[in-house]
C-alpha cells in the first residue's frame, strides 16, 4: 500500500485502540509528522488527511470496520482484537496487520514485505 494510506490507518488504528486525541501521525520511515484530524469512536470514523487533501470514512461494529478513502477511491477494512488489527487495502490489494501501544502504532505491510512504525 501507498506510504499515505498506511500513514492514516496507523493513525486511526492508534486513535481507536489508544483512546487518545490527536491531530497527527508520526511516520518513523519518513521521519515527519502526517496531519490526519477528525472523529474516530468504536461506531465511526470520519477524519480528514491534510497532506492528501482527502476524507476516510466508514462505520464499525463489534470491531470491525468497513472505510472509505476518497483519495484513493478505495475501501480499507479492518478488524480490531484488543490492541492488535488486521486488514485488507482494496487500492493496493495488500493485506496488513499491527498493535498499538500507548501512542505507538506498528503495522506490517504484506504488498511492502515489512514492518511500519508510527505515534500519534
């Protein structure tokens, strides 16, 4: 997947598990802060991307979460077990999985064949 599609799972996966506020996700692997803001509860998500000028939004249940990403024109799902997740990116056709801890975020991308980490 794209290094700003993961960028904004990472942060909503860390906003989801770590219950926390945040305006932004820091991409270790690019060394710089992403401007993700917008909404994230255990029912919707409906956040804003600044960098690619683009809304994701969707709907979750039971820890399951089915996403829109406009910049992409793609959807993102993604299930949630405690503080570990895994998904599929239907813009790329990868699947990935990860963990949050505290404000941490790791993600293991399966089209990229290595691990991400990010903090919000």
């Amino acid at each position: 997947m794209t290094t700003q599609v993961r960028a904004a799972i990472a942060y909503i996966a860390g906003r989801l598990v770590s219950q926390k506020s945040s305006s932004a996700v820091f991409d270790f692997t690019q060394s710089r802060y992403v401007n993700i803001s917008g909404n994230v509860s255990n029912t919707h998500v409906q956040v804003y991307d600044y960098d690619r000028s683009c809304h994701i939004a969707g709907n979750g249940s039971n820890g399951r979460f089915s996403l829109f990403d406009y910049g992409e024109s793609a959807s993102i799902t993604i299930s949630f077990s405690g503080n570990r997740f895994n998904g599929f990116d239907y813009s790329s056709g990868s699947h990935f999985t990860g963990h949050v801890q505290n404000r941490r975020v790791n993600i293991y991308d399966y089209g990229q064949s290595g691990y991400f980490d990010y903090s919000i």
